[in-house]
C-alpha cells in the first residue's frame, strides 16, 4: 500500500475540516421563500438546529423551539426567532441537559419534539418534551415538562412522568380557543395515540385522558379550523419516512374519522421523506396553516432537514401538496 507523507496528511485533513465548517457557516442572502428539504441558515448563516419542533406565536413574534442535535446526540432544545418565519435568529439554548450524572435531564438520555405553550394565568411558558432517562434507550416513555418566565428561556426543568401510568413518546400540545390545553401523546409502545387535559396552569395531567384510536401512529400534528380539529399523524418506522394519514373530530375528545392520506404530489406516499411535527396557523392570514416536518437524517440527525408546507383546503378537507418553493403572499390578508 503506497504511504501519504505526515504533512500532506496534516494538510489534507485541515483542508477538509475547513470546508465542513465553510458548508456550516455561509452569508446567506435574505430569505422571502420557504425551500423545502434545502438547508436552512439562520440569520448569521449557521444551519438551523431545531428537530422535532413546534411554534409558538408570541407577541408579534415567531418563536421556533426544536431538538438541538448532535450527530446522534440530544443536546437539549433551541430556540430561534422570527417576525415573518423566513428569517430565524437563534436564541440559543432554551433548555439545557444537566450535567449532573444522577438528573433526569444528564447528558446521555433524551429530549424529543418539545412544544411550547403560554398560560396567561400564570404568566409561565410551559414546554413539554418526549423524556427519556438517561441510559435506557427508548425504554422510559415520559413526558417531560419546564417552565420559564421569560419565551427564550432558560426553561427551568420540573419534572417527567407517565400521564395517568400511560407510556408516553411523541408528543404534541394544543391550546383550543377557551384555552385549556391538552397533551397528545403515543402510549402503550405506540399502539395508542392518547389525548389528555391539562391542569389549569398547564404543569400536570388530569384525569381526562382518552384513547383516540389504536392504528400505531405517532409524530401528532393538530389543528384546528372553525368547528372541526384536525390530526396528522405519521406510522412507526424510526427515522424512515412512511405515509402519513389524516383524522378529523368535532370533538378532542373524538370520535376521530380516518379520512386518509392528506399528502399530495411525487413521494406523497412517504410524506415527501419526512415526518410530521407540528401545524402553525399564520397570523394575519385566513385559513392559512403551515404544515411542518423533519426529513430525519440518522446518520447524521443534525443535518436533518425541515419540510415545511402550505396546507390547502379540497372539498373542505385539508391538503398538504409539494412545493419546491413557495411564501405566504399564496395567502389573503385576514379581513
Ligand atoms: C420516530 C419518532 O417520531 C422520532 O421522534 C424519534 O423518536 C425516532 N422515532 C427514533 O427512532
């Protein structure tokens, strides 16, 4: 086998490292689209670090909170900001992993699709998160909650548990018009997609907790439009893409309809290679919801990129069709 000498070795293995951080860190110029499945800078050309997230809408401002990820690593959760949902800064850490070995929260466990609502009676921000405890794998099934006063963080950990001894994985939480809040979340090794109340200052779980139907789905993005909630959901397939499907309700608490496949355009069948994490209504606009998801990349999660798109409505059902690039003037102002 032929040698490389040391030094064109050194000067190889620099030039290298060098280019990974020049693709990481680029001048972009500013963004007025959305580009679907293309890598996403923030406002200082670093690429976007927030897997598994949701939004949150707060006081003008566009709050994006998702997994920090290592190559395979959770890391604890980002959070980044935006006034028009283009443009990103990041607001660092929101909340952190401890490095106290003996925390629920240590290094080595994970924390997985956090979401972020407000209680106006507490003046909190209060995130749950998918918790598992360090050590065990996938093994722990617990949702995690944190609070903060302040949208940006630090999130101060409280607590993890099982709502009413459920397992509890993907996760998603919904506020309804009225305010109450509610915890949707995949049990019983994912067979069961559940939905359960949430105490008054959104910290715990009641005793309201419903099974919503057993199909083994998970990844629960939900919203509402009028009268009627809607329920995107993925299969179970780890990391792989699959087809996504679509249930309807005029109550949380069900009956939920199976209407089918919301997805429409080439790879429809597998969610455009993604899975869904979260629907945004967009303020200003009429009937106007993004759907967002992660097209995850296992070997290395944290190029996982962010799949967001417009959902329309067909035949008053909604329709999450590809588009390579699209904005939100696609949308009429809200009158
Ligand atoms: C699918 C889940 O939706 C993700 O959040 C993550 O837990 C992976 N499974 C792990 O395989």
């Amino acid at each position: 086998m032929k040698c490389i000498p040391f030094t064109m070795l050194v000067l190889t293995l620099s030039a290298s490292s060098f280019f990974s951080q020049a693709q990481e860190k680029t001048t972009q110029p500013k963004q007025q689209s959305f580009k679907p499945g293309q890598i996403w800078y923030d406002d200082k050309g670093e690429v976007i670090n927030a897997h598994g997230g949701g939004l949150l809408f707060d006081k003008g401002t566009y709050y994006w909170f998702g997994e920090k990820r290592g190559s395979s690593a959770s890391e604890g959760v980002n959070v980044y900001s935006s006034k028009d949902l283009y443009t990103w800064k990041n607001e660092g850490l929101a909340l952190a992993k401890s490095n106290d070995p003996t925390s629920e929260i240590a290094t080595n466990g994970l924390m997985e699709r956090p979401k972020v609502i407000y209680n106006p009676k507490t003046k909190q921000y209060v995130m749950w998160f998918h918790l598992e405890l360090p050590g065990q794998g996938y093994k722990a099934a617990r949702a995690g909650v944190a609070v903060s006063d302040k949208v940006t963080g630090p999130f101060k950990y409280v607590k993890s548990f099982r709502p009413n001894g459920h397992m509890s994985r993907d996760m998603t939480l919904f506020v309804d018009d009225d305010g109450s809040a509610y915890h949707i979340y995949s049990a019983r090794e994912n067979y069961d997609l559940r939905l359960v109340k949430l105490t008054d200052d959104y910290l715990s779980a009641t005793t309201q907790d419903t099974l919503l139907f057993s199909n083994h789905r998970e990844a629960p993005a939900l919203f509402r439009k009028d009268n009627k909630y809607y329920l995107i959901t993925s299969g179970c397939t780890g990391w792989a893409p699959n087809q996504a499907s679509l249930h309807v309700a005029q109550s949380l608490f069900g009956p939920w309809k199976l209407v089918g496949d919301p997805m429409q355009g080439p790879l429809a069948d597998k969610t455009y290679g993604g899975q869904s994490t979260y629907i945004q209504p967009v303020q200003g606009k009429r009937n106007a919801f993004i759907f967002m998801a992660d097209k995850w990349n296992p070997k290395d999660l944290k190029d996982s990129r962010y799949l967001w798109l417009p959902v329309t409505f067909e035949n008053q059902q909604p329709v999450v069709e590809w588009q390579d690039e699209w904005n939100l003037t696609r949308w009429k102002a809200q009158e």
